[in-house]
C-alpha cells in the first residue's frame, strides 16, 4: 500500500546487527582507521562509517561506507552537480572509495567477518557485514591473562589481597 512505513526487523535481529556493527567499528579501529562515532555530524565524519539499516527486506543490515575528507567530498559533489564527469576530483574520490572498500573487506575477514559488496545503487561503495565473529571469539587485540600476571609469577603464587 502507498503510504505504509516500511516493516522493521525484529528485536532480536536489530540487537545482533549491533553487536556486529560494534565489533566492526572495534577492528577497523583496532586496525589504525579513522572510525565515524554514531550521530556525528555528517559534514565532520571522516573514515569508517558503520550503520544499521533496520528494515526487514534485503536492503536491510549492517553497512560500511567510507567518508574522505569534507573537502574531496565537497570537490566531487560539485563535479557531479555540474555534471563535470571528466573532473579530477570524481575520479579521485571514486578511486579513494574503491581501495577503502577493498581495504576494509580484508580487514573485517581477517578478524572473522563475512563481509559482500552492498550491490545497492544508493550505496555504491558500501560493504554489507553479513555477520561478526562467534561470540567466543576474542578480538586479536584484546587483553591477554598473559599480560595481567606479573612477570614471574605463576597464579598459585600471587599474594592474596587480603594479605599485607
């Protein structure tokens, strides 16, 4: 029907697209990238843009989009805008965009990501995270018992804490 908003995913589903948008947005951090936090202002993102689309048809999930920065964007909105599709900056933006896309897929599926590209034409660039990691899975970068015990120390010798 005309008018009608769009069906929404369901709790559960929206809640694990989230749980993968947030490890996404912790490796590619975890990775040296710029990462957009959620609800910045648009003209001020630059890097990784992590977003969840909560409609419930094959437009819907987890997507990655690259932002460079303001002034190449502006460059290249403005080429296109005037139709200007020889400009040096559309070019370049478009390049920019392909190599972070591919940059980012390798990334995300060498920490255990399926990651696609979006095949939307509303995102040209973008990625779609199909899904993270098992949950059991630690993050190569997370803090390891290793590194929490003293250096020789074993456990059974560590003093109590209620010792002095």
């Amino acid at each position: 029907m005309a008018g009608q908003m769009p069906k929404r995913v369901d709790a559960r589903t929206l809640s694990r697209w989230e749980r993968v948008a947030s490890a996404a947005r912790n490796e590619l951090a975890a990775a040296g990238l710029p990462v957009v936090v959620p609800s910045l202002a648009p003209k001020l993102a630059v890097g990784a843009d992590v977003t969840i689309d909560p409609i419930d048809d094959t437009a819907g999930g987890v997507f990655i989009e690259w932002h460079a920065s303001p002034r190449l964007t502006d460059c290249a909105v403005t080429a296109l805008r005037h139709k200007r599709t020889d400009d040096p900056a559309l070019r370049y933006n478009g390049a920019v965009q392909e190599a972070m896309a591919k940059a980012v897929a390798v990334i995300l599926k060498a920490a255990g990501f399926s990651v696609q590209d979006a095949e939307d034409e509303y995102r040209p660039f973008a990625l779609k995270v199909a899904a993270g990691p098992r949950d059991d899975v630690s993050p190569s970068w997370a803090t390891r018992d290793d590194e929490l015990a003293l250096p020789g120390w074993t456990p059974a010798q560590r003093p109590h804490p209620n010792q002095g």
